[in-house]
C-alpha cells in the first residue's frame, strides 16, 4: 500500500495500491466522501497513465489543485520510483 500526504485540499492522504500500470485500490483519507469515493472507484481497474491524463490540473474552487489532481501526482510520483 503507498500513502501519499496531500496538500492544499480537504483530504489528508491517500492510499493506493497498484498492479504494475493498473490501478487496484484507490483510498482517500478525509475529503468530501461522495467526491472521492465515487473517483477512487472510477479509477480502479484503469492504466495509470489514462488516470492521470484525466486527473491532472483539476481545480477545487480557487484552489490550485484538487483531491483528483492530487491522485494525479501520486500516481506520477509512484511511477517515477
């Protein structure tokens, strides 16, 4: 299981395992629960780099990111290792 510590967003971490370039399970940790269990379930299953193509440069509001722009980059943060 990675964790990844979120910043400038609503959620406080999330939680993801994958299956080589598959995501398998995606968990975030505090955040609208309707919002990210319905993209964490939407993720599941999906080519890491598809997700991320999605995710990445969602806004939150006026905020510059988002808790799916944040999975975002701890997906390309787990790949890179």
């Amino acid at each position: 299981m990675l964790v990844y510590k979120t910043k400038d967003v609503c959620s406080q971490e999330i939680r993801f395992e994958l299956d080589g370039d598959v995501i398998k399970h995606v968990e975030f940790i505090g955040g609208c629960s309707g919002n990210t269990q319905g993209v964490a379930r939407l993720v599941e299953g999906m080519k890491v780099t598809d997700a991320i193509a999605r995710l990445e440069g969602i806004h939150c509001g006026p905020r510059p990111t988002s808790c799916p722009d944040q999975l975002a980059r701890a997906l390309k943060l787990a790949m890179a290792q």
